[in-house]
C-alpha cells in the first residue's frame, strides 16, 4: 500500500523547518504550496520554494483558492492529508473537505492564547514568559480547531522575537515529529480549545514600533525586544528624526524624578527617563538614515548631558 500524500503549505522559518523534517522521515509529499520569493520584502529566512526545487518537489506559488480551478488542481493531487506550516493564507472549506485524513495546522503559540497574526511578537510585547507551537485541526476560523499537541519554550526577560522563534520553530518540528504516525494513520489526538481562554491579535506594521518615553521602561523594553532585528524597529522621535532602538536594558533603576524623556551617560552608558521614573539603558540604537551604534557610541553622537554623580545613577546600592 502506497504511503498517505501530503500537501504541504509552508512558508517562513517554520514551514522550511518542517519541509525538511518530513523529507527526513521519508513522508511522501505531493506537492508543496508556498508564497513567491520577492526582493521587495527582506528575507530572514530561508526559502521554502528553493528548497521544494532541491527535493524535486513541484511548487506552487501563491494559488488563489477562490478560484474554482486551483481547488480542482489539488483536488487531482489527490492528498490524504493536508499539513500547514506557516502558510500566510486561510485555506477555505472548498481545500479542508480534499484530504480524507483532514487538514492539520502548526501555529506559533500555546494556543487557544495569542490565535491570529505574529504570535512570537505579540508574546513578546506582553512581557510573556511562554511561548511555543500547537498543531492543531483546521477550521474555517482561523486557528480555532481542536488542538493535537503543543510544545512548550521559555521567554527570558532579554530574548528579542528572534530569539524566541528560534525557539519556536523547534517546537514546531518536535510537535509534527511526535505525532506524524499519528497524523498519516487517522488516529491523532484532538482537545478541543477553551474558547474562555483566546486571545486573538492582527498583524503587525512597520509603524506600530513608534513610541513615547512616557510610557514604562517595561512597555518600551518589551517593544523593543518584539520588533528588534529582522523586524522594523521600535522607534521615538529625537530632533525631528525618528530614533530607533534596537537593543535595551532594563533593571527597574529609580530615576529619581529625572524628566521623562532625560537622557543621561552614567558609567559610560546611555539611560532614558521613562514615564514610570525609571531608567532604561539604551545598549544599541541609530538615528534614522545614521549607522548603529552601541550606548556609549550612541551616547557621544546625541551628546546628552553627563550625569553627576547622584543617587540617579542605576549602578548606586
């Protein structure tokens, strides 16, 4: 008996990651759907139509299922399963009701939590502690179906969005390689979700990494932690050029009523009176059309003033 076929829909980080898991484990894989590589939006991550043409796989680049024909072009790939790994697309019923062994997704958090759009970065800017990968049933509603299994990693209170969907991405593999078997005899497992417990969250643009100093250094730190490289930057204004930060520190120092927005080099590091009067450290930042630059570097090209020695300082017991 010829093994179940899989339609693949993959795309970023995760949906490479798990490609080259079910190739590893010998799955046979029909067709793999994913999205056009384009110059015109930066890739952080490596291409899964590339890697689809090295496995000798056909690769379908952004198929619009509204249209009648492309449902019927999977429909003669005849998949028993459908599996979706990042996919950036809902797949409508017309594509869940093709495969007889149902249609799987791998989404970025410990659903019913953070459904929707950059889960990672959404985790982030909440100041989560958690985060990881569910495969779960899929649903004309977007990440609402019965979950299979989840994989759970850690946030520490400096890891970047980057950093965490390293993480996530792993979780990914480890979840789909758990319970392939399972997926391709019909016998995986399914919870349905709390709907008591969802949160659900949008995309993310460019524009919301503005920022003001009166906001907590927490709120500020945690931004920048969640739109850091590769994604578009937390940014404020400083003389009339948008300021970005990419990289802080936050220790919860008093700033001892310094003025909101009062920058200061203490111990050759750059600090930020923030909205609850408290110091953030600045670790590496840039002005807009300037090169990055680390705190002390960052601190000589804005020169603000230097601060006296006083009970201000982060670094006093």
């Amino acid at each position: 008996m010829n093994a179940p076929r899989i339609a693949v829909f993959a795309y970023a980080d995760v949906g490479h990651a798990c490609l080259t898991l079910l190739r590893e484990r010998g799955a046979n894989v029909a067709a793999v759907y994913t999205h056009a590589d384009t110059a015109a939006e930066p890739s952080w991550f490596p291409s899964v139509a590339r890697l689809a043409g090295e496995l000798g796989l056909t690769a379908y680049r952004d198929a619009e299922f509204a249209d009648p024909a492309q449902v019927e072009t999977l429909r003669a790939l005849a998949p028993d399963l459908v599996l979706s790994c990042y996919y950036r697309r809902m797949l409508p019923p017309a594509v869940l009701a093709i495969p007889r062994l149902g249609a799987y997704n791998v989404h970025g958090s410990l659903l019913p939590r953070y459904r929707g759009r950059a889960p990672v970065n959404w985790a982030v800017l909440h100041g989560e502690t958690e985060a990881g990968a569910t495969l779960h049933v899929m649903t004309p509603r977007a990440d609402a179906g019965d979950i299979v299994d989840q994989d759970a990693v850690g946030i520490g209170p400096d890891d970047t969005a980057a950093d965490v969907q390293a993480r996530v991405r792993d979780a990914a593999v480890r979840v789909l390689d758990r319970q392939l078997d399972a997926l391709l005899e019909g016998r995986a497992p399914r919870v349905p979700q709390d709907p008591s417990r969802a949160t659900t969250f949008g995309r993310r643009r460019p524009e919301d990494g503005a920022f003001e100093w009166s906001l907590t250094a927490a709120q500020i730190h945690n931004l920048v932690r969640a739109v850091s490289h590769p994604y578009p930057g937390a940014f404020t204004m400083w003389d009339g050029r948008p300021l970005y930060l990419w990289r802080t520190r936050n220790g919860n120092w008093n700033a001892n009523g310094a003025q909101t927005g009062e920058m200061r080099v203490i111990d050759d590091r750059l600090y930020v009176a923030c909205g609850d009067d408290r110091w953030l450290e600045i670790v590496r930042g840039q002005l807009d059309g300037d090169a990055e630059r680390d705190g002390a570097e960052l601190a000589r090209h804005l020169a603000p003033p230097p601060a006296h020695a006083s009970p201000a300082s982060p670094h006093d017991p």
